[in-house]
C-alpha cells in the first residue's frame, strides 16, 4: 500500500518516528512511483526554502536595540513599563486568585520581572500553560520598552 | 570577546555584562538569547516582514520577542522551545498591530509576498517561479503559513505552537497545501488556471 502524500511529506521532513519512518523507507526501496513523488515533494520543498533564505534586511540593527532595552531596563531606565507590568499582574492576579493572593506575591521591592515570574507559576498551576501564556501575552502586550533607546536604533 | 552571529550580526559579549553586579544567571540569559538572535533572527525577521508587509513592524516585532524572551526568562521561566516561542511572538504582535479581528488567520495579502525561487540549475525553471499569483492557487492562511514557517525549518511541533494548532493539523495542512500547489502548476503548464498565468519567460 503506497503511503499518503502527508506520510511522504512528513518523511521529507524527518518528521515521522523511526517505526514508521522505517516503513516508508522499505516501501520506498521498492517503489518507483512513491520515489518519484518523494523526489517531487523534496524538489518543492528545496525551491520554497531557496526562495525564503533570501535575506530580506540586515538584523544587526535590532540586536544593538534588544541590548539597548536589556541594559536600559536593568538599570531602570524603562521609561514605567515596568511599573505598567506590575500593574497590570497585579490586575490578573487579582481577576483569578482574589486579593490576598496578589499581597501575598506584591512584596514592597518585588521586581517586575519577578512577579512575572511567580505570577506566571500560579497561572500554570491553577489555569494550565495554555491559559497562562496567553495571561502573559496580555500583561505584555503594547507596553513600550526603553522607547528612546529603540528608536535610537534606527 | 567578540560572537559571529551567523555571519550577519556581530555582538560583543563583553558589552553585555554591563555592571560587575550583574548576576551570572542574567548573564547567561544574555548570552543565551545572543546566541539565539544569530540562528533565529534572519528567519523570524523574514517570517515578520512577510507577514507585515513592512519592514519597520518586522524589525519592532523581532525586537519584542526578543526582548519579551529576555523578560520571560529573568522571570525564571523555562522555554522548551525558544525557536517557536519567538516565532509566536513575532507573529502575534504583528497581528495584533495588524488589528486583523483574528489571531489566527493572516490576511491574504502578505501571501502574495511570498519569495519566487531563482531558477533552478537541475531542471532549468522553478514551478514556483512560473507562478505570477499564489493566492489564487487558492491556498489558505493557515496553509500558507505552515509552508512559510516549514521553509524557515520549523518543526511541525514549533509550528503547531506558534499558530496554535495540534501537530497533527499541520502536517495535514502541509499536504494539502502541497496538493494544491502541485494542481495548480499542473493547470498553469496547461494554460487552463484562470488568474493563474505562466511568466513570460517561463512560458517560452
């Protein structure tokens, strides 16, 4: 029995296990049919990603940013995005665990970063990675870090 | 000490250890993500920019996952799959600013950005560069992106994760995908795509 292309496809892709993987490389041994399709579907494949690795503008540009807004938010220098941050956990917090258990996390000195962290371990705990992340997308979503540095960059 | 990031970024590590109190743990997260900008930049910028359709909300969305990774990670939070992760990101601030109505599905627009393939020296022609119009192969967001995130050598794993879908589901979209194309190509050699047209060059 020939396999489905999403079997072939998934084998050009190394993304079958090695039982089924093994399968098909048999199967291909012996068959010229399912060889030829394979060939066309790596064909394909190569001529996409020829096409992708064409370099679309040069990333060093953003690397001095990400570093620029790295140091700039050690130092505090984060133009209150932080403080935004903490806020807005301290909002979530409170929408799922109730207010104690955001002045249990809200310690006097607690860094943002960390109440993401420790925020971010309640929500996979009680609400599941899924819930979690998109929590955190929301904390994080449209604030503004280190503007200037940023635009410095450009 | 200087990194060679991917022969395209050059960083100095040393920059990045800004203060003697920085912590080795922050510094191994800066170390961490430098490495990760110079294997995954170049392709998530790509991935941004095709999907934006401008260039300067690609070069913000790399940035922001970026700069959203280093933030997840002083957090203490453990990323199993930091390629897809960054991928995820990118791709949702770019919607987000796009203001699409859905985080799911890209407009069709940015396909038409997807790259035409030089020609290739073992068959002389390219299916893909006799194509003018992909879109009208009628492929569908969710497919087109799945053959945009496996060109940059995503695993079906990672590209489940960033459009938020089973693993399954990709590799079904792929072939469906693949199946679509391979019509299409075979219709367009004929002539009989309407809205479908053979390049010029190609077609002599």
């Amino acid at each position: 029995m020939h396999p489905k292309r999403a079997a072939l496809i998934a084998y050009c892709d190394a993304e079958t296990g090695a039982d089924r993987g093994g399968r098909i490389a048999r199967h291909l041994a012996e068959c010229q049919e399912c060889h030829e399709r394979l060939r066309r579907i790596r064909g394909e494949k190569e001529e996409l990603s020829a096409g992708a690795a064409a370099p679309v503008c040069d990333p060093a540009r953003d690397w001095d940013a990400v570093l620029a807004a790295m140091a700039a938010w050690r130092e505090g220098r984060d133009g209150g995005a932080a403080s935004e941050l903490t806020s807005r956990l301290q909002w979530q917090l409170e929408k799922y665990f109730g207010a104690p258990a955001t002045r249990m996390l809200r310690r006097p000195g607690v860094r943002a970063e960390e109440l993401l962290g420790e925020a971010n371990a309640m929500m996979e705990a009680f609400l599941g990675p899924q819930a979690a992340e998109a929590v955190r997308d929301d904390c994080l979503r449209g604030l503004v870090w280190a503007g200037p540095a940023r635009e410095a960059t450009r | 000490m200087a990194i060679y990031l991917g022969g395209a970024v050059r960083c100095k590590i040393g920059a990045m250890d800004r203060g003697a109190g920085s912590p080795p743990l922050a510094a191994g997260i800066e170390r961490e993500i430098a490495d990760l900008f110079g294997k995954e930049a170049a392709g998530i910028l790509r991935y941004a920019g095709a999907l934006a359709e401008d260039p300067e909300t690609a070069h913000d969305a790399l940035q922001e996952a970026f700069f959203r990774f280093f933030l997840c990670r002083s957090a203490g939070q453990r990323i199993r799959s930091p390629r897809g992760w960054l991928f995820r990101v990118a791709r949702n601030y770019v919607l987000d600013l796009k203001r699409a109505g859905s985080r799911t599905d890209a407009g069709m627009d940015w396909l038409r950005h997807l790259p035409s393939p030089a020609i290739s020296p073992a068959t002389g022609d390219s299916i893909f560069d006799r194509l003018y119009g992909l879109p009208e192969i009628g492929l569908s967001p969710r497919e087109m992106e799945c053959i945009r995130l496996r060109t940059e050598d995503l695993r079906y794993e990672e590209i489940a994760r960033v459009l938020g879908l089973q693993t399954g589901t990709v590799g079904a979209l792929l072939a469906r995908a693949h199946g679509k194309i391979r019509k299409a190509v075979g219709r367009a050699r004929r002539g009989a795509q309407p809205g479908l047209r053979l390049r010029p060059e190609a077609r002599e």
